[in-house]
C-alpha cells in the first residue's frame, strides 16, 4: 500500500518511526480529518436507512459482525 497520494494532497503526515528509523508513523493532518468527517457525515444517511431495515437490534448485528470478524482472523494466516 503506497501513501504516496493522501500524503501529496495533504490529508496525512508521515514522520519516521523513533522506535526503528524504517518504519513511519501516519496521522490524518487537520485536513485529512475534515475530509474523513465529511465522508462520514455523507455516510451517516445510508447507515441510518440499513439499520432501519434490519429484523434485529443494530447491536446484535453489530455483536454477530464482530463475531464473524473475529472468526475470520483467527482461521486466515497473516
């Protein structure tokens, strides 16, 4: 995965990692952060309209999914 694009247009800062000098640290800048929360709040109404179709409480869904996640990690090799 390259960061090479978010980096140039200015939504994250790279800084090398303290730690060992060959890895980097990312953060979403001031401007990496109003373009996320803008995506989510465009976002929000799809949610909104799922979670009111669903036959279950959002928190079930969200447990069972979490659930499946878990499931998945654990019987795929990294």
């Amino acid at each position: 995965m390259t960061l090479n694009r978010p980096n140039a247009s200015g939504h994250i800062a790279k800084t090398k990692s303290p730690a060992d000098g060959r890895s980097f640290l990312v953060e979403l800048t001031p401007l990496g952060l109003e373009v996320q929360h803008g995506a989510w709040k465009r976002f929000l109404p799809a949610q909104d309209a799922v979670v009111e179709q669903l036959d279950l409480p959002a928190d079930d869904v969200s447990a069972a999914l979490r659930r499946l996640t878990e499931g998945v990690r654990a019987t795929t090799p990294c």
